[in-house]
C-alpha cells in the first residue's frame, strides 16, 4: 500500500509540474522570466532615466518603466534612435534597430529593359 501511495505523489507531481510549464509557454517567457542585462536593471533600480542612453545590448526586454523614453539601440555600426511605447513591451531591443538595410527596388525606366512583341 505504501508503494502505490509513492507512485500516486510522483504522478501528482509530474502532472504539476506539465501544468506549470505549459502555463510558461501559454505567457511566451521560455524561463518564465524576461531577460534584462546588467547595466539596465542597475538604471531601473536606481531609477535612473532610461532617456537617450546607448544601448548595446540587442536582447534585453523592453519593461513597462521605460515607456515615453528615447532610446539609442546599437545596430552593428551606428546607434539608430527609438522611442519606447506601449506596444513595444515585452519585445527585445534588438527587434527595432534593423542591422541590414533594405533593397531598394525601382521601377523600370523608359527604354530600358526587355520589352515582348
């Protein structure tokens, strides 16, 4: 009787701990907790002003202290200027400073090209 009421505890477990992961992926946080680098939770701690910092670090989360704040996200060469709104929460940093540049695309000039007949 003893071994089946073991067995009855682990599975009970088990199931609590399923339960508890699947909520974790259901939030969208893999470890349950935002990733916030060093240098940035000592300027939330201190409450110091996030505005017009350089930020190098692309994967910090955005947390919700930082709203109606400008900040300057490096993209690989020069800092690219972001404001910080309420939609962007809870993204990373990195996701608003592009780091390739977009293709440009033109349309056919006159005379120019193949043409069918």
């Amino acid at each position: 009787m003893n071994g089946c009421f073991e067995c009855y505890m682990l599975m009970c477990v088990m199931h609590l701990c399923f339960a508890i992961d699947f909520v974790i992926c259901v939030l969208g946080f893999a470890s349950g907790v935002p990733f916030i680098d060093a240098c940035l939770f000592r300027l939330k701690q201190k409450k110091e002003s996030l505005s017009n910092k350089k930020i190098w670090t692309r994967r910090s989360t955005i947390l919700p202290e930082y709203i109606n704040n400008y900040v300057r996200i490096y993209n690989g060469k020069t800092f690219v200027r972001v404001k910080i709104t309420e939609g962007k929460v809870g993204h990373k940093f990195g996701e608003f400073a592009f780091t390739r540049k977009g293709r440009v695309k033109t349309a056919l000039v006159k005379g120019r090209g193949k043409t069918k007949k």
